[in-house]
C-alpha cells in the first residue's frame, strides 16, 4: 500500500471514530456506534484495518460482524484492504451482502492554480445543514426508505464535522446556494497535514453547471492555504463523479471496499 492511500485511509477512519459516540478497537481494526443515529450505516460499523490478516476468510468476517453489530438492523463492514475485499466479495455477494467501492483519489497538482469560480464561498455551519438536507430530501434511497432518513443522515454528517476541524463551502446561480463541499482538515496525521474533500452534492435541478467544480476548487485552494501535505477524496468507483476530481488534478490511488447486508435480506451467513 502506498503512503497517500495510507494516509488517506486512516483519514477517512478518523473522521468516522472522532464522530463515534462509542468505540471498540480489535485486533483486526474498531467496531464504531452511534446510539443516537443507530440506523446510519457509517456511524455504526466495523472498519477493518490493511492488510486484513488471511485466516479472516468469508465466514469469519460474517461471524464477527454477527458478534458486534448483531444489535443493529444492518451489517456494514469496510475493508481498507480493497484486494481482500474483491477476494471475499463473491462468496459475501451470493449470501445477500451488498458491495461497494471507494477510491481513494489524491490531488497531484498545485493547489494555488485552482480556478476561483466567483460563484463559490465558505458557508456557515447553519447554511451547510439547511442545504444538506435539501439534497438528501431530493435524492432517492429506495422504495423501502425509512421515515426520517434524509434529517438522520444530515445530522451523522454534522456529527462528522463536528468531531474534526473543517470547512465548509457551497456554489449557487443568481446569489443562491445549490452545491456543496466539506473540507476536512488533520494537522497531525501519522505526521502529515491531510486535507479530504468530501460530502459534494448538488441539487438536481443545478447539476451541469460547474457548480460541483466550483466547491472543489474552492476547497483546493483552501487545503493549500492551510498547508496541507496531501489533499484527498473518496469517490464512487462505479460512479461518474471521479471523472470530475479527474479532470481538476485528482488521480486514483486504491480503493477501499465495505459490504452490508440490510434487515429482510436473508441471515447472511456464509
């Protein structure tokens, strides 16, 4: 494993253990909960550590996710060790689990070059909750979507910033507000000052305007100015929006892989 994915992986786990209100660590890496956001998958989890040692084969990791998170609706489980992920996905996936990949992108040019788009500023956090929601309550989860899904994920959100220094930007047409980013910020870790981008969203109704490119920028340049060392973000590997971190700089470095298998799905076991 590369340091950049290194870094960029402990990042993303230290954001979710910051927001944890209860943490277990294991010799494999930590069991996570939120007893106030119980149904939010990345709040409620066992992250599993690279290299994920090689007795932990299907069965096991299924028997281990029963023993920690057999109080919750859900199983979700994310494998730093995307190559281990692949290798047990086919026997998880044909037992009712569900995959998803993460790549892990780093930002390989000079943060200072990035394009100001007058459309874009820094928010408040009020500003950042009021325009979250909007997007969660436009996206679609699903025909089996709980009542409240998109206020609880709102708040795991903040429950995120909360617990790690960030900044908060968003884009708009005509003076209003329409896209989203958050930027996270560890001044210390393992040594490095690590910048992550996330929680990019826009409205519907705005997409295809640049607004997207516009927050990203706008984080970029702040990540440099505050002096990071590396500058990351975490993308749908089965998604078009990597192409857009793309084409300002990012370039792929690994992928993490998390599986979940959902309450009705079926026992899961191996």
């Amino acid at each position: 494993m590369s340091p950049e994915l290194e870094a960029a992986l402990r990042l993303d786990r230290d954001l979710r253990l910051r927001a944890a209100q209860k943490t277990v660590e294991l010799p494999e890496g930590f069991v996570i909960g939120h007893p106030g956001l119980p149904m939010v998958h990345h709040l409620n989890a066992m992250l599993l550590r690279a290299p994920l040692p090689e007795p932990l084969d299907a069965p096991a990791l299924v028997a281990l996710a029963e023993r920690w998170l057999g109080h919750l609706q859900h199983r979700y489980v994310v494998l730093d060790d995307g190559d281990a992920g692949e290798r047990l996905a086919p026997e998880l996936l044909d037992h009712g689990w569900e995959r998803r990949r993460t790549v892990f992108m780093v930002f390989h040019g000079d943060p200072a070059a990035a394009r100001p788009d007058p459309r874009a500023r820094q928010l408040t956090e009020a500003e950042m909750q009021a325009l979250q929601l909007a997007h969660f309550e436009q996206e679609d989860f699903g025909p089996n979507t709980s009542p409240g899904l998109p206020a609880r994920l709102a708040a795991a959100q903040r429950a995120l910033r909360a617990g790690t220094d960030s900044r908060r930007f968003g884009a708009g047409d005509d003076g209003g507000l329409q896209s989203i980013c958050t930027l996270f910020l560890d001044p210390d870790s393992d040594g490095r000052r690590v910048a992550m981008v996330e929680e990019v969203a826009t409205l519907q109704a705005y997409r295809e305007r640049g607004l997207a490119k516009a927050v990203v920028s706008a984080a970029l340049l702040a990540a440099g100015q505050w002096g990071a060392d590396l500058i990351t973000v975490p993308a749908d590997a089965d998604d078009w929006p990597q192409l857009i971190y793309a084409k300002l700089g990012f370039e792929p470095v690994g992928t993490q892989v998390s599986f979940t298998l959902r309450a009705g799905s079926g026992s899961g076991a191996v």
